[in-house]
C-alpha cells in the first residue's frame, strides 16, 4: 500500500503545484505591498496634518497683540478664514493666566482647555480623543514680551479628524481594491505563461505515448536546452536497448549457423558403423566449444551505457599487466605506460577487461619485448564526460594489410578471422562496434609492430 504522502503528491500535478506557489508568493508580495504603501499613506498624511496646524499656529502668532494695559488680546482680522465659521472644522484656542481666547468657529463645539506648556514647548495629539469624536491638536507654548514684562500663554490648534479618517479608508478602499485586481490579472496572465511553459511537457508525453505504442522509433530532439538533455539521453538509451537486442539476435543466429557445419561432420561420422573417426570427432567437439565460447562472450558485450559510473582505466590496466606478467613469466615484457591523468571508461566493468585484456595478450603473444600503451582522454562539445583513444603497440611482426581488413570485417564471424588471432580480436571488435567506436590496426612507427587504435567517443 502507498503512503498517503506519495500519493497526495503524485496527484498533485506539475502545473497545480507552480499555480499554487506562484499564487503563494504573489499573495505575499501585493500583501506585503500593500501594507507598506498604506503605512507611508498614513505617516506621509499624518506628517502633512502636522504641517498643516503648524502653519496656523504660526499665522494666529501673527494677530495676537496686548492692550493697552499690557494684556492679550487676538485681532478679528484672523488669516484663516475657517476660524471664523462655525462647526468648520478648524478651531483655535489661546490661554494664559488672565486670559482666554477662542475662534468663532468652536461656536455649538466642545473641546477641552489645552493644558500650560513651557515656553518653546510643542505638544501633537494625533488623534485628540473627546467626547466619542478625533482630533488632531498642536499645542505650542509661547512668550509675548512687553514693556512691562514676558506675558506666557499657550496657543493651540485643532482640527477635526473625521476627513482625515475618511480620506484614509477611501485610499485603503481603493488600494485593496486594485491589488486584488491586479493579482487577479497577474494571475490570469501566470497561468497563460505556465500553459505556454508546460508545452514542451505535454508534448513530451505525447511522444513518449506514441513510443510505447510503436508510432515513432525516437523521441523528438526539437525541445528547449532544459528538455534537450533528458530526450538525447533518452534516445541513446533506446538505441543502446535496441543495439544490444540486435546483438542477442545476431549471436543467437551466428551460433546456429557455426554450429552447423561440426554438427553435420559428426552427424556423418557417427553414421559411418565402425569406421568412426576420434580424432575428426574429438576436433569437431573442440570447434564447438571454441564457437560458444566466442559467442557467449560476444553476447556478455553491454554496450554503451547512457547512465553509468565511470571506472579508472589505469587501475584496470594495471591489473591486467600484473596479471599477465604472472602467466607469461617465461617472457620478459617491458611496458611502456602513457595514461592521460583522470582517464575514466564510461561504461561496463566486464567491456573494459575484456578489450584491455585482449589487446594485450595479444600484444604479450607476439611481442619480442617491448609493448607501448597509451591513453588519452577524448571531449566532445555538448558532452560532460569523456571519451577514449587507445593505443596498444608492440615491437613484433605486425599484421599485413590484407589481414588487417579481414580482422576489421563487420559481420565477419569469430571463427572465419585471421588464424592465430584467436576470438580475442573479434570481441575487441564487437565491444568497439557495441560502444559506436573504431578500431585502426597499422605499424608502429618506432616499435615497428602492431599498432592497435580504438577511439571511444563520449
């Protein structure tokens, strides 16, 4: 049974998932937005409502004069004309020891007496709560100097803040208003962008539908750069399937069509009563075996491998020295080693011995002494890893040309080649053949020998 996890999340298609982020953070954002914009709306309407009373303290200081007994007194003549309207919004007040003073439009209004401040001293109360109404209340405290002396008072202003709460959730109205209108829109536009963003997807689907159904062979290779990797290693995989499949079936019909001949000569003796023949017996039995050998081997060959790790080629090669140098201790080999360092083979354990390992027992057998190995590292555009080019040499007779074009023979099978060559040669062959490589056999320029040279690409 599926954890339930696995499942919701399997159900939880591709699209959903980036819809429902996308909308996650563009929630966040229009919300942080918003929140950042209304709260400078306010500091920003608060810092002008500040001004704003500040400026009329000023201009009210500007029409306050003494008697002629040395007392306060506020001309009629104010400089602002709402002080002098009832209920207008806009009232002032002034207060001293012996004397208090209030604006004509505080007619039918209520509002506490400001409190003394010191001279110098200025007091904001944002808002002024009485009576269940809001104001906003500058309070400046001042000194008026007279011949007789510094009368101190206190000059306030005030103004009803009912406008400006109303100014303020019509602008928070409004705000909401067009964030949710614009994360509808954007939104709507994501979703146009994600249908576009998720074709190729869908389109690879629908090849990979008409794959399994047999319409088509390969998947497209015409696909965005984030899709171009995934279909290319795909269809190398496909045809590595389809390569080793083919391989089996060629083996498979190789062997038959070996075996037919010994069988047909044992067959015969066997009918001959009395007259069989051991020794043509006992040949034919030893051709069979070398046929199956050959073949089964030949059908072990994995090929190139789309996803594999890579293996160390000079550890491999190191090994396979070691040990021939322990089977043909009657010869003494010197090998010259050139390993480009980091050299990795990308592809089965067992491929990598066998070509190693047949290339150079074939070069101990017909080597005088010296045997040239090298490896060097092989970069294609467009690909991580590395290829290879390997150089196996040896300073004995080497191969003439007619029976180098005979070795390299495709669809020639392992017991048609060259004779004292072995089936060795013919798997190096089908494991180059296997990994879309080349195999070139010419002279050593230096050891004058066999120069084998198999380029494995990437």
């Amino acid at each position: 049974m599926q954890p339930l996890k696995n499942i919701s999340l399997r159900r939880f298609s591709l699209r959903n998932r980036l819809l429902t982020t996308a909308t996650l953070a563009l929630v966040i954002a229009l919300s942080l937005i918003g929140i950042v914009m209304d709260r400078a709306f306010k500091e920003k309407t608060m810092h002008l409502v500040k001004e704003r009373l500040e400026g009329y303290v000023f201009a009210l200081i500007s029409v306050i004069d003494t008697t002629k007994d040395n007392q306060l007194k506020v001309h009629e003549n104010l400089p602002i004309p709402k002080l002098t309207q009832p209920v207008s919004g806009i009232y002032a007040q002034l207060k001293s020891d012996n004397y208090n003073w209030q604006s004509l439009s505080m007619l039918g209004v209520e509002l506490p007496s400001p409190q003394m401040a010191t001279s110098g001293e200025t007091v904001f109360d944002a808002p002024l709560k009485y009576k269940n109404k809001d104001y906003f209340r500058m309070t400046r405290g001042l000194v008026y100097e007279t011949s007789s002396g510094e009368i101190p008072f206190t000059l306030s202003v005030s103004e009803d803040a009912r406008n400006y709460f109303r100014e303020l959730q019509e602008f928070e109205g409004n705000l909401w208003l067009w964030l949710i209108s614009t994360s509808i829109i954007l939104l709507g536009i994501q979703g146009l962008i994600m249908n576009w963003s998720m074709r190729p997807l869908k389109r690879l689907t629908d090849n990979l539908a008409d794959l399994e159904k047999g319409k088509i062979d390969k998947v497209s290779d015409d696909y965005p750069p984030e899709l171009a990797g995934l279909t290319s290693n795909l269809n190398r995989l496909l045809e590595n399937e389809r390569g080793n499949l083919n391989r089996q079936r060629k083996t498979l019909g190789d062997l038959a069509h070996s075996l037919k001949t010994p069988l047909a000569i044992i067959h015969s003796e066997l009918e001959n009563t009395g007259h069989t023949n051991r020794a043509l017996i006992s040949e034919q039995i030893g051709n069979m075996n070398d046929i199956v050998e050959y073949q089964l081997k030949r059908a072990a060959v994995a090929g190139h491998r789309t996803f594999t790790v890579g293996i160390p080629v000079i550890d491999k090669l190191e090994q396979i020295i070691r040990t021939l140098d322990k089977v043909k201790g009657n010869k003494k080999v010197i090998t010259h080693l050139q390993v480009a360092p980091g050299a990795e083979f990308f592809g089965e354990h067992g491929d990598l011995m066998e070509l190693l390992g047949n290339l150079l027992e074939n070069a101990y057998k017909w080597c005088d002494q010296h045997i040239s190995v090298t490896i060097k590292t092989l970069t294609l555009l467009n690909r991580k890893r590395t290829g290879l080019i390997i150089e196996i040499a040896d300073d004995g007779p080497g191969i003439s040309k007619d029976k180098r074009k005979k070795l390299l023979a495709r669809g020639v099978r392992g017991d048609e080649k060259v004779k004292g060559h072995g089936i060795g040669l013919s798997i190096v062959n089908d494991i180059v053949e296997s990994y879309q490589g080349n195999i070139e056999i010419n002279y050593h320029p230096v050891l004058k020998g066999a120069h084998f040279i198999i380029t494995l690409p990437p």
